[in-house]
C-alpha cells in the first residue's frame, strides 16, 4: 500500500473528529454558526475533497490492481465516501425531498435524469459512477455497487464499471447491481434480482443468423 493509500484511509477518522469538534462547539456555545458548520463538515467537506481527489488522480474504469506501488484513485474515493456507508441514515434525509438526492449524485459526477423516485433505504457506493435516466423507480433496499474486489494469489484485483439504466425503467426491492451491469429502457426488473456484472438486461439480442 501506498503512502497515499495509507493517508487516505485516515480520512473516515478525520472526518469525523471534525463532526465531533463541531457538536462540542455547540455544546459550549448554542447558536447557528456550530449548526451550519456541523452541516457543511458532514454535507460539503467530503464531497469538496472528492471533487479535488478526483481533479488531481481522475478514475478510470476497468481492470487494475490495489495491492502494489501505484496508488489506486478508486482506494481513495472509496475513503472519501465511507463516512456514508456507514452512516447511511445521513443520505436518507435527503431521499425524502423529491430532487435532492438526484441532484447530491450529480454533484459526486453521476448521471441523473429527471423525476426518479427513490425509496428511502438504498445503497449507492461509488457515487460518481451511476447513469440513470428519466422517470426511473428505484425500490426498497436496492444496491449499487460499481466497483467489484477479488483476491488473486499476488494481488488483489479491482474492477471499476459504471452502471447504466436507461429511461421509464422500474427497478424491484432488493436487486443488486454490479460493475458495469445496463437496464433497457422502460425495462421491469424483478424484486429480488442479483445481476452480474456487465450484464445487459431487457435488451433484445439479435436471433441468430440461420445457415441456408
């Protein structure tokens, strides 16, 4: 692991010593500058070091490996996020104010259409890395998850894809998604669904070609 990786995943710790600090700050002086600067340190300060992380290494999608002398930009903004990980109630406010949390995944660099309705308890792990178009459903308990991790016997293998899902489509409680998977638009995936990755679901595959 790299220097870098290794500050890097200081940063959940740090980040929350300064949440900390700042409820202390109001618990020694109420008012509403503790409150906003609370605000800004759980809303802003991720998302402004992430933007600048990934201005400075950028992240490519495909195959790479994270044990090694490169540091890996995806380690990093893994990091970055995984204060919302674990605290997934933090996202969830923002769920229940239609727009807002479409509008907190473009700032992360995802792609997010027009009236997509999330339900209150899903997972998007790589934030940056979500295509979505208009008026697609999203249900209960759906996870993303664009990135897959698998141990070699030298290393450890890490694979980046973005996930896709087209327009108008309906997405069931409980389907996962992996690196690089797409849905057709106006598609229905069913409760439940476990999708591969680079799986390509609901388009119609062209019949084979007939031998005369």
């Amino acid at each position: 692991m790299t220097l870098i990786s290794r500050l890097m995943a200081v940063f959940p710790a740090f980040t929350m010593s300064l949440w900390l600090a700042c409820i202390l700050w109001f618990g020694a002086a109420p008012g509403p500058i503790p409150v906003v600067a609370l605000l800004a340190a759980i809303y802003l300060w991720p998302l402004a070091c992430f933007r600048l992380h990934h201005r400075v290494y950028g992240l490519k999608e495909g195959a790479s490996h994270l044990a090694g002398d490169d540091y890996s930009p995806w380690w990093g903004s893994h990091q970055i996020q995984l204060v919302y990980i674990a605290f997934p109630s933090i996202e969830m406010g923002l769920r229940m104010v239609p727009g807002l949390f479409s509008f907190w995944l473009r700032l992360w660099g995802s792609k997010i259409g027009s009236n997509v309705y999330w339900t209150p308890q899903i997972e998007v792990v790589d934030r940056g890395l979500v295509e979505i178009g208009d008026n697609v459903v999203v249900g209960h308990r759906v996870g993303f998850y664009s990135h897959l991790i698998k141990p070699t016997k030298k290393n450890v293998l890490l694979y980046v894809k973005r996930i896709k899902i087209g327009d108008g489509a309906f997405i069931g409680g409980f389907t996962g998604f992996t690196p690089g998977v797409e849905i057709a638009p106006g598609a229905v995936v069913p409760m439940d669904t476990r999708l591969q990755p680079r799986e390509r679901y609901g388009f119609d595959e062209p019949e084979p070609e007939t031998k005369t």
